[in-house]
C-alpha cells in the first residue's frame, strides 16, 4: 500500500511541476521578438558601414552621421531605447547581420533578392538607381555603358555591395580598379587616378558638393532601379510591423524629407 501511495505521490509531483512549466509567467522565458527584446535590453544595435554618405559617415571623433543615423536614433526614441552603433562593412555586412550582431541594419542599404534570401527589409523610403560620376569636364564622353566599357577607360569601385555587383555584370573591357576605402575613393577621380566610378544617384549629387570638380552624370535617368530600406531579421513580423510603421510616420509627417535634406547639405 505504502509503495502505491509513494508512486500516486510522486507521479502528482511531476505532473504539477509540468503544469508549472507550460504556464510560466512570459517574463521568464525569451523575448520571442526582437520587438520585445529591445524594448527590454534598452538598446537597438544598429550595423552601419560609416562609408557612405550621405546615408551614414563615421567621423575621425568615432561619432557617426548622416541620413540614416539620424533615422536610427529616431527609431530608437520610438522605441524607447537608445540606439547603438555596430561598424560594419559591405563585403561582411550580411554576414554581420545574420550572425545577429544588430537588430536593423541603416545606411543607404540597397534591397536585394541575393540579400532577401535570409533577411528581411522594411518598406522602402527612396528610390534611386546606378549613375556615372566623372571629372565635369568628360561628362559628355561617358553617356552611356558602351561609352565607358571601354579599354582606355578606367572604372573605379568599392567592393563588397551593389556597386560592386554592378560593375561585375556590365563592365567587361574597361579597366576595372577595385578600391577600398569608399570615403576617399572619390579623391581618385578628381586626382585623374580612375576615370568613371558608378553609384547611387543619391550620393553623386552629394560627391558634387563635396568636389566641385565632379559632375553626375544624369542621375535623374539612372542605369536602374534600386530601392533603400532598412534590413531587418526575418520572420519577425511584430518587429517589421513596428519599422514600417514608424516609417511611414516619419515620411507622411515631412520628419523624413527634413532629414534628408539636410543630408544634402
């Protein structure tokens, strides 16, 4: 008899320690959103190249600037949360990212299909395309992509993203010289080291302001279509729901096109 009663007894522990379980309060378990788990931590961790402006420029100071760390520290007050700076890369950013160094990547990010496949993106909030930047006086002389894919010409890139990319699948005659440092890689052009580097119409009309000796090149009819967002973990939709929200705010109410403009400047 004694024997039974110990079994029932124990049998009735386990069964309420796994009650206990199954219902544990939702605090102690892990946040399953990022969402949540920022709100928590206090902190949003953005990856961010500091190479490309006027999206995103790290200063000699270790202090970043630009369009899209002005939109991450707005993110980061809408979530109540300070946002926190985590220097990437383009050849490493998706890599970065997936190994979930950051919660949201900023920084003038181009969406993909390639970066899609284990990543997610918000809604856009600019549209912008690939466009030729030269010397202003050889302006007329590199209208097209026949015109630059040339021999005698020399076309300058950073590696690792869509310019990259781009430069790869269009350019197979001219010169192609790969250059690594994205913020004094426009000093090359106007030094008459490369002829022709192509990028974001975005940042050539910026290039202009800050080396007059440099003219875009149409910028308003770009080689492509491309479309900036902000990257984001996959299938985390209470998180996406959040960005794309915010976003939408931040361009209906005209806080965005400020932001933006003043990045021109």
């Amino acid at each position: 008899m004694n024997g039974t009663w110990n079994w029932l007894r124990r049998a009735a522990l386990c069964a309420a320690a796994a009650t206990t379980m199954a219902w544990a309060p939702a605090h102690a378990q892990q946040p399953s959103s990022t969402l949540d788990r920022v709100m928590q931590s206090g902190v949003l961790r953005v990856c961010t190249t500091g190479d490309y402006r006027p999206f995103t420029y790290l200063q000699p100071d270790g202090s970043y600037v630009g369009i899209d760390i002005d939109q991450a520290n707005s993110l980061a007050a809408a979530l109540g949360v300070k946002a926190q700076f985590v220097k990437t890369t383009w050849p490493t950013l998706m890599k970065d990212f997936d190994a979930g160094k950051c919660d949201v990547a900023m920084g003038g990010i181009s969406v993909t299909l390639a970066r899609m496949k284990t990543a997610a993106f918000s809604t856009h909030y600019l549209v912008d395309g690939k466009t030729p930047i030269v010397r202003c006086g050889d302006v007329s002389k590199y209208q097209t992509l026949a015109e630059i894919d040339q021999p005698s010409v020399r076309v300058i890139t950073n590696p690792g993203g869509t310019n990259f990319k781009f430069v790869q699948a269009h350019i197979h005659q001219a010169k192609v010289i790969v250059y690594p440092d994205n913020n004094t890689i426009f000093q090359q052009l106007v030094d008459g080291k490369a002829d022709v580097m192509i990028t974001d119409g975005t940042e050539t009309l910026l290039q202009h302001k800050l080396h007059p000796q440099l003219c875009a090149v149409h910028p308003e009819h770009p080689f492509t279509y491309g479309e900036k967002a902000y990257l984001i973990p996959r299938d985390d939709l209470p998180f996406q729901n959040f960005v794309d929200q915010w976003l939408h705010l931040e361009i209906a109410s005209g806080g965005f096109q400020k932001v933006f403009d003043k990045g021109l400047q």
